[in-house]
C-alpha cells in the first residue's frame, strides 16, 4: 500500500496557475461545467474557501501537519492510479456509502459534467485540500487515509452508453429468504467514502453531496464502523457484532489471487470496464436479541468455527484449512452440512469474491434493544457467476439464517481508476 503525506500549500496571494492551488480557477472551470444559476450559487459556496486560500491556509495546514506524522492524520492515498482507491487495500476504520438517484431527462451530457466535478473534489479531498465549494476548508486537512470510491448504476450506464451495459449489472434476483426493503436497495450512483477518521468521512461526504444537486437527489445512506484506528494491528480480521470473526477466507490485496477475483474473470466484461470491477451491496440485519438466547456451542455449530479464535471445529488456529469429511464418535460431519463455512464453500475457484464488511448499529425501536448488523460489500469480476451461486446456497441451508435477515442489495459497476486529466468514467463515454 502506498502513501504519501500532502505537503502542497496553496499560494496566498490567490495568482497561482494550478487549479488545484487557487479556487479562482477551479470556480472558474466550475462555472463552465454548471451553468448560470449554478454557478452563482457556487460562487457563494466557494466563500469560505477563498478566504482560507487568501489568508490562513498556510498556517492551517502547518499546525494540522505539526503531529500529522505521528498521529497518522496526513496520511494520504494516492487518488490517481490504474485501478479507483479504496478497494485493493487496509480498510479504514469508518465507511459511508452513498446511493444516489439521477434527476429525470438527465443526459449524456450532464452525467459527463457531474463526474468531472467529482472526480476533482475527490482528488482534493482525499490529499487533504479543500474541495472547490468548500465552506469549511479545516475540516480537509486531516485525510486519515480518505478513498472515495465511484460505482455506477445501471440506469447512469444506459444514460451514457446502453451498449455497453455488462450484462449482469441488474438487480439481483431475490432469494427466498430475503426481506428486502425499498429504502436500502439499488441506486443509480454509489459513493464509497472511507477514511480512519470519522469527522473526515462526514466532511467529504457532505462536499460530495453537493455536487449532486443539479445532477440528482439521495437515495440511502449506510454508515458503518470496524475496529478504531490503532486498537489492533492492520489486517486482522476483524469482528461483528455477533462476536465472529467475519472475513478469515479472504484473499490478500496485491496478490495474483486477489487480481484473479477482483480485476479479471474467465468472461470478459466489455472493455470500458478493463481495471474496474463489481461490487455488491447487502444490507443484513442482525437478529442479536434471539442470538443471546443460544449457548456457545450452538453459536460454533451454526458457523463452523470456534467463537474465541476463529478457527474451524476441525482445527486449531484461525487459517487452518477446515477438514469437511471429518467426523464426530458417532459418524456425524463435525462441520455440519448447514454450517455457515461450509455453505459459502465452493469446489469452483471462480465462485469467489473479496468480501469486506463493516458493522452498523442504531436506535433500536419498540422492545429490542438492539438495532444492529453488518453492511456487506463485496468485489468481483462478475456478480452473476461469483456473488449469487454463493448467496444461493447459503439461502438454501445456512443454520445462521435463523439470526440475520438480508433487508438490503444493490449491484454497481466499479470503474476503473484515472490518470490526472482524466475524469472517473472517462472509458464508458469512449467505449
């Protein structure tokens, strides 16, 4: 994983040539792609920049990066690259995703200006500078590790180029035990903001959002939280809130295996998508009033696995590979035919996917006292072929159904990365 620390101040006297250091040029170019009214609006927007630029920048900026290196605050994720941020890596300690709905008789031509837009505030952003119409520029200076992810939805793809939809980018068919509900499902545009810091999340996602209102309105938002930044070393696996460790067979970022899954496939999508990948969206609700009332046994039953270590009923540490064919004294799988690890195990390496998860947690209503659960996502080539015949069997005969209900989905199309220049999405408009 590569990082850099942000040491670019802008200039004070409001002259310089890069947009990236002088708002006047980025509200300029923003014009260009808002129009008018908008761009009045815009230009009152940009206040609260323009005097951080003019005056206090400098100063900001050096007392946020006075203990930035030893408090990790600077630490930045390059935006620029082959592949979008914020998938082949860490994962940081808060996460916002963000489904938005596109206005009707959105055009080609409007998704082209809104992605541009996005895609410059988030390259500031997530190198902790201030976004062009940022009324509170302080609040960008600590990253903490920022990404900001694009996903595209079917409808943003038939709006740009409807020949090139990947053919399994649709609502996935509901499996029998879902209870789906209308407020967490589909979108039109995804925003996945993640960073160590949960004020810097809050922060870019309201930037970002807006920059939707011209172009479309917000569909859901699902907020979610791993382990804080430094409670444990990076890259365990963490836990949910049902106490398990949740993602022990996952493939590691910057392998050929996670390239395999993630990047490419045994069939091709078309080649705007050369460098992106897909990306599934479950919202699952857990049941965690009726997990209380089962013992210890019964939980490691359900899974497969031991509660304290993770590792399978067959062996002894978290990684050990599970042993299906052992069995108990009396001839009874020790991992048993509706454990979890056994359902999401498949004989066929391409039904895979890298799997992250992030855990939610809300008032509760009426006599629960919880409101709790885990917000899936997870990357492959082809939703079809590698998230669905794994959803399929645990639907069929997965003992843990009886504690989570799935009450969310949606399915985006990640786009590949850029270079600087460039805009996110910039390959479906030239497919």
């Amino acid at each position: 994983m590569s990082t850099s620390k942000q040491e670019n101040v802008a200039p004070t006297d409001g002259t310089g040539a890069d947009s990236m250091k002088d708002p006047s040029s980025g509200l300029s170019r923003r014009r260009l792609l808002f129009g008018g009214v908008a761009a009045a609006a815009g230009a009152v927007a940009v206040v609260g920049a323009d005097a951080f630029v003019t005056g206090r920048e400098a100063a900001a900026r050096a007392e946020a990066l006075e203990d930035a290196e030893q408090l990790r605050g600077g630490e930045t994720i390059p935006f620029y690259d082959v592949h979008q941020a914020g998938i082949e890596m860490v994962p940081q300690a808060h996460q916002s995703l963000v489904a938005v709905t596109l206005r009707e008789g959105i055009t080609r031509e409007d998704v082209r200006r809104m992605l541009m837009i996005f895609t410059e505030d988030a390259a500031r952003l997530t190198q902790g500078t201030y976004a062009l119409a940022d009324s509170e520029p302080e609040l960008s200076l600590r990253p903490a590790r920022l990404t900001i992810t694009f996903g595209f939805g079917r409808r943003l793809v038939d709006v740009v180029n409807p020949a090139a939809l990947p053919d399994w980018l649709d609502r996935i068919p509901a499996f029998k035990l879902d209870q789906l509900r209308e407020e967490w499902n589909d979108g039109d545009l995804l925003l996945q903001i993640a960073s160590d810091d949960p004020l810097t999340v809050a922060h870019a996602q309201r930037m970002l959002l807006k920059d939707t209102r011209t172009f479309g309105s917000l569909r859901w938002v699902q907020q979610g939280f791993r382990r804080a930044y430094g409670s444990e070393k990076p890259g365990r696996t963490q836990r949910n809130l049902l106490g398990q460790l949740d993602g022990t067979v996952n493939m590691s970022p910057g392998s050929d295996d996670f390239a395999g899954v993630v990047w490419k496939g045994p069939v091709a999508n078309p080649a705007w998508l050369d460098g992106g990948t897909g990306f599934v969206v479950r919202r699952i609700e857990m049941l965690l009033d009726k997990w209380d009332r089962l013992d210890r046994s019964g939980r490691e039953q359900a899974v497969g696995r031991r509660m304290d270590s993770g590792a399978p009923l067959t062996g002894t540490k978290e990684h050990d590979e599970p042993d299906f064919e052992a069995r108990t004294p009396i001839g009874f799988p020790v991992v048993a035919e509706f454990a979890h690890i056994r359902r999401a195990r498949s004989a066929d390496p391409h039904e895979r996917m890298f799997r992250r998860a992030y855990n939610y947690d809300q008032l509760p209503t009426g006599d629960e006292i919880s409101n709790s659960g885990l917000i899936f996502t997870a990357y492959q080539y082809n939703v079809a072929t590698q998230f669905a015949p794994v959803q399929r069997r645990l639907d069929e005969l997965d003992l843990l159904n009886e504690w989570i209900v799935h009450i969310g989905s949606a399915v985006f199309a990640i786009p590949p990365g850029c270079e600087e220049g460039q805009f996110i999405g910039h390959t479906l408009f030239e497919a």
